[in-house]
C-alpha cells in the first residue's frame, strides 16, 4: 500500500485530468470530479454518476452536475509506489470519464483501459 494525503491525492487527480487532451476537456459538461477516502458499500476505485453525453436529449436544462469520484484509499491499496499511485489515477480517470462520454466499461476493456 502506498498511502498519500487527500491533498496530494487531489493534486494528482488534477494533474491527470489536467494530461487529457485539450479538445476532450472542452467537451466535458456539466461534471464535477471529487476525491472521497472510500465508497461507503462497494470497493470500487472510481465511480461516474449521472447522464453520459450520448444520452442527454432528454437530459433538462437546470441539471445536477454529473459527479466522478476517485475513491483514495481503494486506490492507494492496490499500488506500491508514486508511480504506480500515477497511473491507477490516470486509468481511473480516464475510466470514469469515459463514462461521462458513453462509452462503457465493454469498449473501456477492448481499448485496454481496465
């Protein structure tokens, strides 16, 4: 396990959502991204709530923010070292978001993003 401080934590999530690409940020919409210690039922390590782009015609005008959240300590447990901690948050990311853009967690395995 290699535990870090939610502070750093939270600068590395957004140094990683920081390293996507320009163009896929400014799609981004409508989304807050949060760092929590633990989901309080499952392990997870990341978690996308809300409505994906590809399925927003439905979606309203005055909408809750779709909320991605990296939980902490789930991640901090499966690494040994920063850089391991780096890309766990990278890939969780980048999973997470990917959800925001409908694309699921199928698409997500054959892209070799799990």
């Amino acid at each position: 396990m290699f535990l870090i401080e939610e502070v750093r934590f939270e600068q590395l999530v957004g140094d990683a959502l920081d390293s996507l690409p320009p163009a896929l940020g400014e799609m981004m919409e409508n989304i807050v991204v949060v760092v929590e210690d633990a989901h309080p039922e499952e392990d997870l390590l990341g978690l996308y709530e809300g409505v994906p782009l590809t399925e927003r015609d439905d979606y309203g005008g005055m909408a809750m923010p779709d909320r991605v959240t990296l939980y902490r300590l789930p991640i901090c447990e499966i690494c040994d070292n920063e850089d391991e901690l780096l890309d766990e948050i990278l890939v969780t990311v980048v999973h997470e978001v990917a959800h925001h853009f409908g694309i699921d967690d199928e698409t997500l395995h054959q892209l070799g993003w799990d």
